[in-house]
C-alpha cells in the first residue's frame, strides 16, 4: 500500500470517530457542553496533537512567505469555520448519520477546486471515475437531507 494511502485511511477513521465524539460532547443528550465548550476543548486537544507532531518530525524548516502564511492561516480558519458549523449542526439537533454525508459532500468542492484551481487534471479514465463518484455523493447528500 503507498503511503500516501495509509495516510488517507488514517484520516478516513479519525474523521468518521471524531464527529461521533462530538456529538457526545456537544448535545445536551450526553455530556451537554455545547457547541462553545466543545470547541474550546477540542482545541486542547489539537494543541496536543500538533506539538507532538512538531516535538517528533524531523525536517527543515521552510522559508515562511507572505502567501505561505496567508495560505496556512486561511486553512485553519476554514477548517475551524466548518467545526464550529458542524457543532451547530449537532447542537441544532442534527443526527450524524444524516448530517455527515451532507457536509461530506465537501469532496466535490475539493475535486472542482483541485481541477480548477490546482490544475490537477486527470486522464480520460480519472474524470469519469470522478465525475461519476462525485454525482454519487451529491445525490447521496440530496438523499439523506430530505
């Protein structure tokens, strides 16, 4: 298996673990500490996760540009903007199996994204294969929200 596969599979079941924590954390059902608490101790635990990462990797240090920071800041917040959206979700009363395959369908944002913008365009072969599984989550998505 190559790596960067392992590393996707990896992510696949921290991300399908995490948001079923979450809903433990934030409903009032089980822990009840809301979308505010929850999202201030979940960043306990990134601070956690990102300074072991940082005390145990081993590389250089890139030169940090204008756009490198920019870039880097902007991920975090549009990642921390759609936690603190999905909390909402949850606290609002959003069952997980109906609300993640609906802001799962985030994958076709990423792959027309990584088409257009990143110029990550794929043969013959790969665009059917996308174009194809990315109708399969929206219609998915359009499913499970109704």
């Amino acid at each position: 298996m190559k790596t960067w596969m392992a590393y996707s599979l990896l992510a696949m079941v921290c991300w399908g673990c995490y948001i079923v924590v979450a809903k433990v954390a934030t409903s009032d059902k089980y822990c009840g500490l809301g979308p505010r608490w929850s999202a201030m101790l979940m960043v306990g635990g990134i601070i956690f996760v990102i300074g072991m990462y940082v005390a145990f990797s081993k590389g250089p240090r890139p030169a940090i540009t204008a756009l490198g920071a920019t870039a880097g800041v902007s991920q975090g917040v549009l990642w921390a903007l759609g936690m603190v959206f999905s909390l909402l979700a949850i606290n609002a009363g959003g069952d997980i199996s109906r609300l993640v395959p609906i802001f799962n369908c985030n994958t076709l944002i990423a792959v027309i994204l990584g088409i257009m913008v990143l110029r990550e365009i794929p043969d013959l072969a790969g665009v059917v294969k996308i174009v194809v599984g990315s109708l399969l989550i929206v219609v998915g998505g359009i499913i499970v929200a109704r």
